[in-house]
C-alpha cells in the first residue's frame, strides 16, 4: 500500500490547518502514523488519493448507513441542487423531515433543526435550565455531548484519546455547573441526586455510549434515571446524536422502551450531510424562541440539502427488515473476530449494540469509562495498521464505533474477518 500524495498532502495541510485536519480524532494520534487523505466513496468502500480501495467501517463516524453515494440520497441532492442551495427561509421539506422525525420517534413533539450535535446538545441544556430555573447538570464520565463548554468535562471520544480530562479554555465556572457521574452506576447517580437534587436542570446522557467505545447500559439503568428525573422534576436528556436511526427507526429509546423528555440527533439524520436536531415534549420545545424566550439561530439551520438527503435516508431505512438485516450483517462480524479472539487466545472483549461495534483488547469487560480505560491501546494501534494494510478502514481510535451499513457486503465482512485472522496469525507468532 503506497500513500505518498496522503503524506504530500498531511504536510501541506500542517501549514495551514491546526494538526491538518478539522476535526481531532482524525489527525489518527491514538494510532501513529499519517492520516489518509480520500477522495471518494461508494457503497461500503472507500478510495484514497493514492488509488487504495478501503473497505470502510468508520461510515463518516456513523452517518452512511446506507453507505457511500447510496442513489436514493444522490437522486434527492441532484434535484435539490438544481433549486437552489440555501434561502434562509422556511421550506416544505422541512416540514416533511420534522413531521417523518416525529412519527418515527414519538417521545418528540416539535422539532428544531439545527447544523451539528453540538448544536443540539447546547440548546437542549439551554432549554432545560429555563424550563426547570435550575443551574446543574448530570453528564457522566466518558460520554461525550459536543464541545460547548459546560460539557468538556470528562468527556470521551477524542477527549479521551488525547489523554485531555478536560480542556483548556473552559471557564471554572461553567464546569462547576456540570455534574459528572458513573455510567452505568445507579449509586453514582442516586448520590448526585441526594446531594444536587433541587439544583439539577436535567441528565444528559448517551443511552447506548459510543464515544468510550460501544458500551450498552446495564439492566435497568436507564429506567433508573427516568424514574430519578420525574421524581426530582428534572428534564432527561438522550444524545441520540449516534444512536439515532442505527439501533432502531425510534432509536435507543425504542429499543429499551425508556421516554426522555428532550432528544438530541444528527449523524444519520442529515443522510450524509451536516444536520442535527433536538426535540421533545411540546411544553419544553415552546420556550423556543420565537414562540418563547429561549433564544437560538442559525443562518443555514434546516438547509434544503440536508434535509433532503436526511429525508431520503430516513425514507429508505424505514422499510420493513433494514434491520433484521443490519443486526445480521453485525453479529456476523461481531461473531467472527470473537472467534478470531479465541482461537489465538488473545484477551479481548467485543461490545455491540445493533451495527454498532467495539474491539477493546486487553480486558474481559468494559461497562464503563474507568474499564474502558484499562484496554491494551498499543494493541489496538498495531490491529489498526495491521487490518489497513488488508485494506480494512476501522475508527482510527480504540474508543470509537466500528459502524456496519447496509451496502456491507458478505464478502466485505467475510473479508475483514479473514484480515483479522491474518494479523492475529503474525500478532500472536
């Protein structure tokens, strides 16, 4: 495999973009070596500028679970280019999106689009703080929710691959408002509780964590903090920002029949393109300006684009069985490198929700921030390299989700396996 323009080009992007990418994670300083510059995708595999073909399971970190330039979104993006690409007005599709969000996740009342994760994650504190006249919120450890301020601690993903428990630039103030407990611990919280109780505005939380690595919650815990927020009368939050669409058409919350007030989207909901989106019970989302007083903008919020391609993907992944076969397409995997893990003997554990996967090597479980923190990282980084040289693309980081989509063939997974077999062959030699 040759990478000579990704590095030509990883040198000239130093010059002019921090670390020479735009978003941390992908500058690949969890793993070594220089970043793969691509040029384009199709189905479940992509192309460097370089000519290598990957088969791709980072998936633009969750969105494409239709895979690269599925037609359906490409057809939708034609005929909305054509229109026009932004007018800052309200459009009609809009209003398809919200109405087709809605129905496919009935915890959602009204709905505001907005342009990321961190958008919505933001405003939905924002609203419940004005909603409940209270400061705190409970976030907890490893789970990661954007990086607007109050939520840069102890937050997971890049975060944690960069060894940063917070970062520089986070005014005290706003940290100390920001409650941080043990995911997956009913104790952590109900201590929390007892000693912040009357000044927490909400919970905020990844009902299925994919920013420490897939973790799933315990039996029980979410129904725990449900029933601690209705009791204190603080608002519950699910980042669905991942999760959404993946697990299920009503996402995490579907799938463990819990019912939050406030939910977060993104990622599948923009079908490939930048969108987000918040929503919830309507008496929360009517404080929203310009029915309330709750103030939030943005000059290219619901672009027609986006919410086309969303529309479409939303459309398509609605159809009867995508995902009996998306869970079949992952637990073929997943039951493929657990048995690779096997038959080297080599420690290691697999977590799996639905198409979302984690490899942490070195442990038997991981259930939360501090066990996953305990994973052999210098392993992960050799598997890394080692599946890139077979042409497999994995998250270029040991706390991030292996996503699986649709366009993921047999012999794509059959493959991958097979490229595990091969580098745990020489790993364990």
């Amino acid at each position: 495999m040759k990478i000579i323009k990704s590095k030509q080009l990883y040198m000239a992007a130093r010059e002019r973009i921090p670390g020479a990418v735009n978003s941390p994670v992908r500058a690949w300083r969890a793993v070594g070596g220089v970043p793969l510059f691509i040029t384009r995708g199709k189905g479940a595999h992509i192309f460097d500028v370089d000519g290598n073909d990957f088969i791709d399971f980072v998936g633009s970190w969750g969105p494409l679970i239709l895979g690269h330039a599925h037609p359906c979104v490409l057809r939708e993006l034609q005929d909305a280019l054509l229109k026009g690409t932004t007018f800052g007005a309200p459009t009609e599709q809009e209003l398809a999106l919200a109405t087709k969000v809605c129905r496919l996740v009935p915890s959602i009342e009204k709905l505001r689009l907005v342009n990321s994760g961190t958008e919505a994650t933001m405003t939905a504190i924002r609203l419940a703080r004005a909603f409940t006249q209270r400061s705190k919120i409970v976030k907890f450890d490893g789970c990661y929710h954007g990086h607007s301020d109050g939520l840069l601690v102890k937050a997971g993903s890049g975060i944690a691959t960069l060894g940063l428990p917070d970062s520089p630039g986070v005014v005290a103030a706003l940290a100390a408002e920001t409650l941080v407990a043990r995911y997956n611990d009913h104790d952590a919280v109900q201590e929390v509780f007892h000693s912040y109780g009357d000044d927490i505005a909400a919970v905020i939380v990844e009902p299925v964590c994919g920013n420490m690595g897939v973790i799933p919650p315990a039996p029980g815990f979410l129904s725990h903090l449900r029933k601690i927020t209705r009791r204190s009368r603080s608002v519950l939050i699910f980042d669905e920002v991942i999760t959404g669409f993946r697990l299920a058409p009503g996402g995490a919350q579907e799938l463990y029949r819990i019912t939050p007030d406030l939910t977060c989207l993104g990622k599948i909901l923009g079908g490939g393109l930048p969108l987000a989106a918040f929503g919830g019970r309507g008496e929360i989302m009517n404080l929203l300006a310009p029915e309330g007083p709750v103030y939030q903008a943005g000059t290219l919020s619901g672009n027609p684009l986006a919410v086309r391609a969303g529309l479409a993907t939303l459309k398509w992944i609605s159809r009867r069985g995508t995902y009996r076969v998306l869970e079949k397409k992952a637990k073929y995997l997943a039951d493929g490198f657990a048995q690779v893990l096997a038959k080297y003997r080599i420690t290691g554990t697999i977590n799996r929700v639905g198409s979302m996967m984690t490899l942490f090597f070195g442990v038997d479980r991981v259930r939360n921030s501090e066990e996953a923190r305990q994973c052999d990282r210098e392993r992960f980084a050799r598997f890394f390299h080692g599946m890139l040289q077979r042409a497999i693309y994995l998250p270029p980081a040991p706390f991030e989700a292996l996503m699986v989509s649709l366009a993921h063939t047999e012999a794509d997974l059959r493959k991958t396996i097979e490229a595990f077999d091969s580098w745990s062959a020489g790993e364990t030699r």
